[in-house]
C-alpha cells in the first residue's frame, strides 16, 4: 500500500480559524464543540505530497480489533515521540517529541517527527526506525511479568499495560519501549530468551483475528493514579470549543506528564489528562502554547490579590476596613489563588482560567494592563519562560463544595519543602474552627460574607487566639479562613 508523507508547514497557526475572547459563564448551557483534533489536522491539510512505498497490508478484520490493540484514528504511533531521534539519545534520556505538521504515514499509521530529515529518515526504512512488537512492552509479552495475567494473552491485557515511551532500548538498531524501568531491567536478565518469548506471544496475538502486516500503540500509555492537573481537563480542548461550551473531560487513559521548573532550581511536575490520543500528543507536542497562564490559577488572583511581599498587602490592618484585594496569602511558596475550570477565556491563543465570572470579567475589562500585571508577579516568583512555576492541582472550584473540602487560602497547595501545611496558626485555627468551622471558606461560593459575618460575630472571643486590631481580626485571617 502507498505511504503518505506530510510535509511541514511554514506557519500552521495561519490554518487556525481567526477567534474571539469567550467566557463559561455557569449559568450558560453547554454548546457542541468541535471534534478535538482538527486543531492539529488543519495543519496537515496545507501541504501535502503523497509519495509511494510498498508496505504490509492492514488488518482487513470490521470487528473494530484495531480499536481494540490501542489505536485510535489518526492519533500517532507512541504519543508521537520521534522514533527515529532515538538512535541520537544516550540511553535513559526522555524521548523527542515529533510534531503534528511533521509526519509520515505508513502502513495506515502516523507518526510524527521532530524534524523534517528524521521523517525522511523514516521513510527510507520504515521497518528498521518504527518499534517492535508494535510500541508494546516487550517485558509484559514474555508471559514472565507478574502485573500481567498468568495465562495465555489476549488483545484486552495488552490495552491495560499502558507503555512509557521514555522507558526505551535501541537493540540490533530496533527500538524496544516498555512500561516502565523496571520491566525494562528485568527484560535484559536475559535479553535473547525474552526476546525470543515476546516475538512468539505478540505474533501468535496479532495472528488471532487473521490480520496480516504491522499494528502500533498509538494510545495505550501508562497512567496516573495521582491528582491531574486542573480538575482533569483537556486543556487542548478548549481550543476547539465554541463560545458557552463546558470544559471536555480527559481521562487517565491519556495522561502526559509535565515538568515545569524555576529560576530557583525547584522543579514541578504535574499529569494531566486528555479525552483523545491525538489531544494528549498534540499537547506533548507544544505544551507552551497549551498549558494555562499562571499554571492554571486564577488570573485575576494573580494581578490583584496582594500577598506578604506586596509592599501594600494589608494583612494587617482590621478586616473591617481592609480592601477586596488586602490580606492574601499568596507568595512564592503560597499558591492558589484557586481556579474554577468553568470560568475560562482564550486571548491572544493563551488559556486563562478564573473562580468566578465575575473576576473574570474584570480582568478582562482591561485586559492588557491586567495580564502584565500578573506576567510581572508570575515571573518575579519563578522567573520568565514559557514552562515555569507550578500548575495547580489542589486548587480547583470542586474542593469548594459544598461541603468545603479544602480552600487554597487556608491550605496552599503544597510545591515544595517551603509551602505551609496551613496558612493561620495552629491555636488561632483551632479557635477559629470552634466558632466557625461550620462555614469555613463559604465566602466564595456561598453568600458572600457568610464566613466574614460569623468572624465579626465572634470577635470577643476570637481576638484572644488571632492576630487582630482592637476592632477586627486581622485581615489575612479573614482572607485566609474564609475565602
């Protein structure tokens, strides 16, 4: 069968459809959204050459075993890790991620590469640069792995032992991927005789619905039993939403893991999910066009709500007196602000997230001013770049409630040795939960004051244990408590 070959393109943002600002206002119903990866298909579709191969023929089989061996229409081969860079890395080093304008199809499969000679590479000998055993892991074939079945195989186990792609071995000038370090070491004991195994079981596999040529991973990756990042959303989704549509759930079958760092030395590492194979690449791809500004957290937190080093922060004065945007306790080391999914604009190609329309909506009222405010606090913690800082994990609209089961203000999100377990000090919270515990954070998401209201309330008898002024507790408690 013919191959094709995808040649890149110059600028294929120019393919992208021109849009406007958008906001998810909660009270809007869901719309229908556009099929997740066109983003990356309208890039392939600006210029291509078809050029022609000799190659296997695909599975002729209509009871959807292609599905059922990890693959997913025009998702590519291993996530689209560059199979051919490979051979360029020492060994241990994570794989080169391909891009989605750079790509070879063979054998009616994509895969994508980092550059244009590596594609070409390829295309001159496809069977020596694509994995055997199809992208599977060599160690789960043996019929030796104790996290596999112990009985003969079947296409179903295969697609619960996802395979990481940075888990590699190049042997005889063939690419081997397994699940994970240890498969991998375990697999070398004795390399010719699991070899051998894992040859015999997948052909013995593929040979059972009578297909005959070549079957690649292209979405069966090894997951994350961890907390994603923002709420789990596919962030490359949004994309592709129309104006009022929800957010598209990901899901632990397509997890990538990110690190991020800072000029500090810190570095942050963070899963997210994808609803699609194709969603999860692109992203690998190119995650500094799609990770969220400010790692997800609330952007009009982060240009307005002063922290401790804020030369105006105002946690000290009464939360009588003391301004909306007074007494934060974000800072290096203390993140939130919090972030709800739901609340979400593209500007300028960039995701921006906030906990409430309302806040959103005055970022945008000046948007430019707003946005540079929080670039220069953003960069002032953990330094410029594209992929600096943390992203937020902990601190989503869900742990709100009701019931409250966790608010960034009183407990940050934890990003290294640094963060504070709490916010407020041991024996002022304990007074605090005495009095109030019942609506602890009820302010943002409650009626507003709610919480405030129970402090002022309380105030004989809190002023005690907290810190306070001789009229009201100070004002980080309140924000610390109650937001």
């Amino acid at each position: 069968m013919d191959a094709h070959l995808y040649g890149a393109v110059d600028a294929p943002e120019a393919a992208l459809p021109i849009r406007r600002p958008y906001v998810r206002r909660r009270a809007v119903a869901a719309g229908a959204f556009v099929a997740l990866w066109s983003l990356s298909l309208m890039a392939l579709s600006q210029s291509t050459t078809v050029m022609s191969m000799k190659a296997q023929a695909q599975c002729t089989d209509t009871g959807g075993f292609i599905a059922e061996f990890c693959n997913e229409a025009q998702s590519p081969v291993l996530g689209g890790a560059d199979v051919v860079a490979y051979r360029s890395l020492q060994q241990g080093a994570r794989a080169v991620q391909g891009k989605p304008d750079i790509v070879a199809e063979w054998n009616s499969f994509r895969f994508w590469f980092s550059s244009t000679k590596n594609r070409d590479l390829f295309m001159q000998a496809p069977e020596t640069y694509a994995p055997l055993l199809g992208g599977f892991c060599p160690f789960a074939l043996t019929g030796s792995d104790a996290k596999m079945p112990q009985r003969s195989l079947s296409v179903k186990d295969l697609k619960a032992m996802g395979t990481d792609p940075d888990q590699w071995l190049i042997n005889d000038d063939r690419l081997l991927v397994f699940r994970g370090p240890e498969a991998l070491r375990l697999f070398g004991r004795d390399f010719a005789a699991n070899m051998e195994k894992a040859s015999q079981n997948w052909e013995a596999l593929i040979a059972q619905p009578k297909c005959s040529g070549e079957l690649y991973n292209t979405q069966c990756f090894r997951t994350d039993k961890g907390v994603p990042a923002v709420g789990g959303v596919d962030v490359v989704a949004f994309f592709s939403l129309a104006e009022g549509s929800k957010p598209v759930e990901g899901s632990s079958k397509y997890p990538f893991q990110l690190t991020t760092s800072d000029d500090r030395g810190h570095a942050y590492s963070s899963t997210f999910h994808f609803a699609s194979a194709l969603s999860r690449a692109t992203f690998a791809a190119n995650p500094a066009k799609y990770l969220p500004a400010y790692g997800g957290f609330c952007s009009y937190g982060m240009a307005f709500e002063r922290g401790p080093d804020h030369e105006a922060w105002g946690g000290t004065v009464g939360m009588d007196v003391a301004a909306p945007e007074e007494g934060w306790p974000w800072a290096a080391d203390v993140m939130g602000p919090p972030t709800s999914v739901e609340n979400w604009v593209i500007m300028n190609e960039k995701l921006y997230f906030a906990f409430l329309p309302e806040v959103l909506a005055e970022f945008l009222n000046d948007f430019e001013t707003n946005r540079q405010r929080a670039d220069e606090r953003w960069a002032a913690w953990y330094g410029a770049g594209d992929l600096t800082g943390p992203v937020s994990v902990d601190c989503t609209s869900q742990n709100y409630g009701p019931p409250v089961a966790r608010t960034c203000t009183l407990q940050p999100q934890r990003i290294n040795d640094a963060s504070p377990a709490k916010t407020i000090e041991a024996g002022c919270l304990q007074a605090l939960d005495g009095a109030c515990g019942a609506v602890q954070g009820a302010n943002a998401v409650g009626v507003f004051g709610d919480c405030s209201s129970c402090l002022s309330a309380h105030f004989s008898t809190l002023r005690g244990a907290c810190p306070a002024t001789s009229t009201a507790l100070h004002a980080s408690v309140d924000k610390a408590y109650c937001w």
